[in-house]
C-alpha cells in the first residue's frame, strides 16, 4: 500500500495512508484503546525505516533485482536517489 521509495510519514500519499489506517483498524480489535494518529505515525516510520534498512542491506549485497512485493518503478527510484547506497 505504501510507496517504499518514499521513507519519511509525511511524504507518503494521504489516501494510501488513510487506506493502511482502515485495513488495519478492520483487521486488529483494540482492547481499552483505540491506536492513536502517534502511535500509527511510529508504527509506520518503525517500518519504513526497517525496510529501507532491509533494502539497504540487499542492495549493498550485489542483490539488486527487484523483490516480488516491491514494485519495479519503486525500486528504481529507490536505487537512484542513494538512499540505497
């Protein structure tokens, strides 16, 4: 759902990301507490930073094929903006 070429929160489109929020609140059943915008906002860069780091790790392996859940396009701008390098 969300473009994993585009690393900080605040840049990834908002549509996607209201998409991602209602996926997961129809998914997961919250006891207590709802997620809070915070808490998703963390989750969110928690993982955009692991899987840049993830990619990074690939990348610097000499594995530069694109991985099946990565969209082509995604992974080329990925490639050309250095954050894999």
């Amino acid at each position: 759902m969300l473009d994993v070429s585009i690393i900080h929160y605040d840049e990834q489109d908002l549509d996607k990301l209201a998409k991602l929020r209602l996926a997961l609140d129809n998914e997961y059943e919250y006891f207590e507490n709802e997620l809070s915008d915070m808490g998703f906002k963390n989750a969110i860069e928690r993982f955009l930073r692991g899987e840049r780091n993830r990619l990074k790790t690939r990348f610097s392996q000499w594995l530069t094929m694109c991985l099946m859940n990565i969209q082509p396009n995604q992974w080329e701008r990925l490639k050309g903006i250095g954050v894999l390098c």
